[in-house]
C-alpha cells in the first residue's frame, strides 16, 4: 500500500508521456520507409480502422481503440504508427538493404493498395536506406561522381553526424516514386542510436513540409494586404485632411477591419504553425551535430538557405496582418473622435436652440398670464356687479357701480399674489427635482 495521497487522475498517463512514441532499434543494413499524412479529426477513426484491417489480414493484434501509437511485426516488415497533433506517422522497416540504393522500398512488402487507402492526404515521404560504410570510404566521403549516380543532378548535402558515428546523404527532392531519398552510411552507430537519428531525419522533412504549409497562405495575402494598406493610407489622408462624409469613412473602416480580421481568421493558425514547426525542424538539426563533409552543405545549412526565408516570409505577412488591424483600429478611433466632436457642437447647438424656444415659450407664456389676470379679475368683478345688484334688490343701498370699480383693485392684487405664489412653488419644486 502507497503512504502517498490519492493519486491525480492524469498522473499515469502523464509519466507515460514521456516515454511515448520511442524510437525503433534499426541495425545495418536496412531500409525504411517514412510516410506523414494529414488527418482530419473525422478521419481518425477510420484511420485506427485501416490500422486494423492490416493487422487482422497478417494475424497481429490490433491497435486500442485509443491509442496513439502502434508496433506490430508484419512478416519480415516492421510497422510503427504514431499520431501526431494533424498528422500521422508511419514507418516501415525491413532488414538489410542488397542492390543500388533506393532499387526497393521497405513499403513495398506491404499488400497491394493498402497504403494508397490511408485515411488522408501525404504530406512527406521519405525512403531512407541505411548502409554499412564502405572499407575503402573509412576516411574520406564519395566523390561527385558517386553521389551523382545515386541522387542525378540535384544538389547534394551532407555531414557526418552523431560526433562521426555516421554520415547522411540527401538532396530534399521529392524523387519519381514519390519520396525524398536520404541515404545513411554507418561507421559505428549502436542500434538505438540509428534509430533515434534516422527518426530525427524524419521528423525534419515532415516539420519542413508541415512548415511550409503557411508559404502559399502568405503569398495570397500579400496582395491583399497592399491593397488594404493602400486603402486606408488614402483613408488616413483624408481624415487628416478633414475631406470627405464621416458617415462614409466610417463605414470604409469598418469594412477594411473586416477584411483585416478575416485575414487573420483565415490564415493566424498556419502562421503560428509554421513558427513552431520552423522551431521543430531547428532543434532536430542540432540534435544530429553535424561535423561538415568537404564540398557539401550540411543539412543546417541547407535549411537556413532554403527553408529559413520561406519562414520569414510567413512571419512578415503575419506581423503585417496583425499591424494593420492596430492601424484600422487607431484610425477608427480617431474618425470616431472626430465623430463625436462634431455631434457635440451638434448638442450644442441644439441645446442653444431649445433655450431660446424654452425663453419664447416663457415670454408666451407671462403674456398669457397677464391675460388670465385681466380676465379673471373682469371674471371677479362681474361676480361682484351681480352681488351688489342682488343686494340692492334686497332693500340694501349699495351703489354698484362704486362697489365694482372697488373691488377691481382688491381682485387684482389678489390674484396677482396667487399667481406669484404659484410660480414661486413651482420654481422650489424644479430646484429639488434638479
């Protein structure tokens, strides 16, 4: 029984990890085949399936249902499957390697036609052969005229590698049968060892390719991001300028942006790809350490010629997309400011209006209760007309004229108090509203 705590549900599977995918122990002579193919996520369990077909047909167990990784032993060929993040590895080996190199593939020994039905779409292929070096070759490399029979006319790179345990040949060209040929010549590799180096070849070309990926994405952008660069320096002008309808200039931005960030969707996980990828490709290169071959390139070499520039063209195109969006963003910003000020000379201006209405409306409304008052009091007096005639019909001498002509004074002071009062107690309401 553990005296630890209660183990974390990915603990296993996490130790495991590091032991995943390990290499195969390749003795010399012997040929390989490498095939990396792109998977789509519905194409996974078909995948597994063909797997699976294979090994009922030879006898061999099939692959778990989650499994991420495969050997088997099919007759004389040796079968490793990995899958990778959008891709799938597989290599097949056979022992020993007669003939000119490259005559035979390790793949052929597979059954007809099962290979070519693999789920998904070969990005790299590789046929690798390794050798044992020739006794005369011990300490010098093959002439030109060697290599020439073996690669053509392509331009050859090379290095020993593993601190001089071997030497490895290619010229990165994808040959008639459809795979890159990478020769490998042994002076005193362990079995590990071979196979640990020749899966760093592997790796290379897949990452090379998989890296590449971004290179046509790139090249259709960049006509595109002129255009859009040059649209919004004219757009940038005219906002400078204060030219042009800012309703119509907004709506030119707000379409630049969407074309700047349908750019990005279509094309930012590629590019962040080709980086890591890029990166991949880096670190398997000095993995091999390469000690240069006189007259050849080392495949480091090689790479920073061919394959480093094609990245950089990538990464500039990507941080182009990303500074236009920031640019589309700031001139945005700026119009809508510019926006914004003129609506609050707008508000202004309209304020100023209603005010002098609202001082109309006041003047309207004093001439009005001016009226009222006049009316009123003309109301009041004839009230008291018709009292001080009814009383004089009650046997009263009241003499009505006078009475009237007193109570006008009296009736208008007073309801000119109660129309000030009334006033006073509405402006103390607004006040406390306010």
């Amino acid at each position: 029984m553990s005296n630890f705590p209660p183990d974390h549900a990915q603990r296993y599977l996490l130790a495991e990890e590091v032991h995943a995918r390990p290499p195969e122990a390749i003795h010399s002579p012997a040929r390989i085949s490498y095939v990396a193919v792109l998977v789509g996520p519905e194409q996974r369990e078909a995948e597994l399936r063909h797997l699976a077909q294979l090994c009922q047909q030879r006898g061999v167990s099939p692959p778990a249902d989650n499994a991420s990784h495969f050997r088997a032993e099919i007759g004389p060929l040796r079968l490793k499957w990995e899958r990778h993040g959008e891709f799938s590895g597989y290599t097949f080996s056979v022992a020993g390697a007669d003939g000119a190199p490259f005559e035979a593939a390790a793949a052929s020994l597979l059954p007809a036609g099962w290979l070519a039905a693999a789920p998904g779409q070969t990005i790299a292929a590789v046929q690798a052969e390794l050798r044992s070096a020739p006794a005369t070759a011990a300490d010098s490399p093959p002439g030109a005229a060697a290599l020439a029979k073996i690669f053509g006319s392509h331009t050859v790179v090379g290095a020993r590698v593993a601190e001089g345990a071997a030497e490895v040949y290619t010229d990165f060209v994808v040959q008639p049968d459809g795979c890159t040929h990478v020769l490998v010549f042994d002076r005193g590799l362990g079995e590990r060892q071979a196979g640990r180096m020749l899966q760093r070849l592997f790796e290379i070309e897949a990452y090379r390719m998989l890296a590449l990926l971004a290179l046509p994405i790139a090249r259709r952008q960049a006509p595109r991001i002129a255009a859009i660069e040059g649209a919004l320096a004219t757009l940038t002008d005219g906002i400078a300028r204060d030219e042009g309808d800012d309703e119509a200039l907004l709506q030119e931005l707000t379409r630049l942006a969407a074309e700047v960030e349908s750019g990005i969707a279509a094309s930012q996980f590629r590019f962040g790809a080709c980086e890591a990828y890029h990166g991949l490709v880096t670190r398997r290169i000095a993995e091999l350490r390469e000690a240069r071959l006189t007259g050849l390139q080392t495949i480091e070499e090689f790479m920073g010629r061919r394959l480093t520039p094609a990245v950089a063209t990538c990464a500039t195109v990507s941080q182009r997309l990303r500074g236009l969006a920031e640019r589309v963003a700031q001139a945005s910003a700026l119009l809508s400011t510019r926006v914004d000020i003129a609506r609050e000379r707008q508000n202004q201006r309209l304020l100023a209006s209603m005010d002098q209405r609202a001082k109309q409306q006041l003047r309207l409304q004093q001439t009005v209760e001016g009226l009222s008052v006049a009316a009123i009091v003309y109301y009041v007096a004839g009230l008291v007309g018709y009292a001080a005639k009814a009383a004089r019909s009650a046997g009263l001498r009241v003499d009505t004229d006078l009475t009237v002509g007193v109570s006008i004074p009296l009736v208008a002071v007073l309801v000119l108090w109660a129309v000030r009062r009334a006033r006073r107690h509405v402006a103390s309401d607004t006040i406390v509203l306010d």
